[in-house]
C-alpha cells in the first residue's frame, strides 16, 4: 500500500538522521539535571526531579517532533521530491497520510523513550498514563507541523508557527483565567478583549489538560477526565488532518 510504504520510508529516514541521537542526548541530559538537583534540593528532591524531568522531556519532545517534520518536508520540496511523488499515480490523500501516519509514529516513539526514565521516581501506572498522554501531544503536533511546513514551504515559518501554535495551546488556560481575574476592569474595552480571549482560546486544543505533571506525582486522573483530555486531541488531531489534505489537494505537481 503507498501509505504503507510512506511510513516506511519516513522511519528509515528519521532512523538513518539524527533523531534516534538527539533523544538520546536529551534523556542523558536529563538524567544529569535530576543528579544535580539531587545534590542542591534542601528538600522535596525527589518531587522536584520528576517535575523538573518531566517538564524538560515533555518540551524535547515536542521541539524534536516538529523540527524533525518540518525539516523532512521541506527537504522533499528543495530536492523537488515532492514534485516527483505529486506526479505519480498515487491519491494524494494517500501522500499526505502516509507521511503523518510516519512522523505521528516518531513522535509516538519518542514518547514512550522519553516515558521510562521517569519510571525512577513514579509508579508504573502513572508513567504509562503520561507517556500515552505524551505520545497523543506528539502525534498532534506532528500534524501541526506538517500542515504549516506543507503550507509555508519554509522551515523557519513552519517552526515559528508551529512553536507558536503550541506555546498558545499550552498557555491559553492561563491567559483567560489572568483576563478573568478579581482585578479586572469592567468597561467595554475589557469585555470585548475577555470575548476576544475565548474566541481564540476556541480555537486551539486544551492542552494544558494533558501530559501533567501531577499525574506523576499525586497519582493518576480520573477516567473520564483522562479520557475527554486525549479525546479533544483526538479530534483536533482528525481537523488538522482535514486542513492539511484541503491545502494539499490544492497544491500543482
């Protein structure tokens, strides 16, 4: 199957590229800032470890996802490999998912990789409601990346708006409870900017509801709420995908 085959090839190519290394050296990394932290914590060592850890491989993550697809993508635009591939006899919705279906499968990797050194200070459970939690973030920006690098067709934008896109997604919670706040201002001007707030907090995933550190550290969410967080996801995901083969279906071979 082209999809098949696609996937494939997006393996090899981030097997044979410096992915597998540069997670390699972040989990050392890693590793070496939670030995520091041991050493200088007064107390709660073990607890700010797992956070501090936590919070670093979650981010590597997501910047080795979203630079290793804008990277491959606009490899195959300069070398007019795209060109080629857009002139065979192959449904371009097959393209275009097979190279997700790749690169989400990277991220999924990494996720699971980046998961098990914090088997060091959390519960099996726990790592393992995190680590899929990780791997549902990186199959998303996997998508995101490939739809801004597919639509730009430079890398610094497509990392740039991808960047964004995530630091948005992560931080809009905050942003409407700050808009929100005892000491807000109740003229129009703030209304219509507490309006514009929600207008584009709708527009982005809820991110800030999954891979959470406190999962690692005070146990485990509850089902449903676990669940509707990698659900919404889920669904942002399958949009993006939407977005992404419009734009693709409109581009000339």
């Amino acid at each position: 199957m082209p999809s098949a085959n696609l996937v494939r090839l997006v393996l090899l190519e981030a097997r044979r590229g410096a992915l597998p290394w540069l997670a390699l050296t972040a989990v050392a990394l890693s590793l070496g800032l939670a030995a520091f932290l041991s050493q200088v914590a007064l107390t709660e060592s073990r607890s700010l470890q797992a956070a501090i850890v936590a919070a670093v491989l979650r981010a590597c993550a997501v910047f080795l996802v979203a630079a290793h697809v804008a990277a491959s993508v606009l490899r195959e635009i300069n070398d007019k490999s795209l060109e080629l591939m857009l002139s065979l006899p192959l449904a371009r919705s097959a393209q275009y998912n097979g190279r997700f279906l790749g690169f989400a499968l990277c991220g999924v990797l990494l996720a699971l990789f980046f998961a098990l050194p914090l088997l060091f200070w959390a519960s099996p459970a726990a790592v393992v409601l995190w680590g899929i939690s990780l791997a549902f973030e990186a199959a998303l920006m996997a998508a995101a990346t490939l739809f801004f690098a597919m639509s730009l067709a430079q890398l610094l934008p497509a990392i740039a708006a991808s960047a964004g896109f995530y630091l948005l997604a992560r931080t809009m919670a905050s942003i409407q409870a700050i808009a929100t706040g005892p000491h807000r201002d109740e003229s129009t001007a703030d209304r219509i900017a507490r309006w514009a707030v929600d207008a584009v907090a709708l527009l982005f995933p809820r991110l800030d509801g999954v891979t959470r550190t406190e999962w690692l550290l005070y146990g485990a969410p509850p089902a449903g709420t676990y669940a509707a967080a990698l659900g919404g996801l889920a669904v942002y995901g399958v949009l993006l995908i939407a977005a992404g083969l419009f734009d693709f279906h409109r581009r000339s071979a």
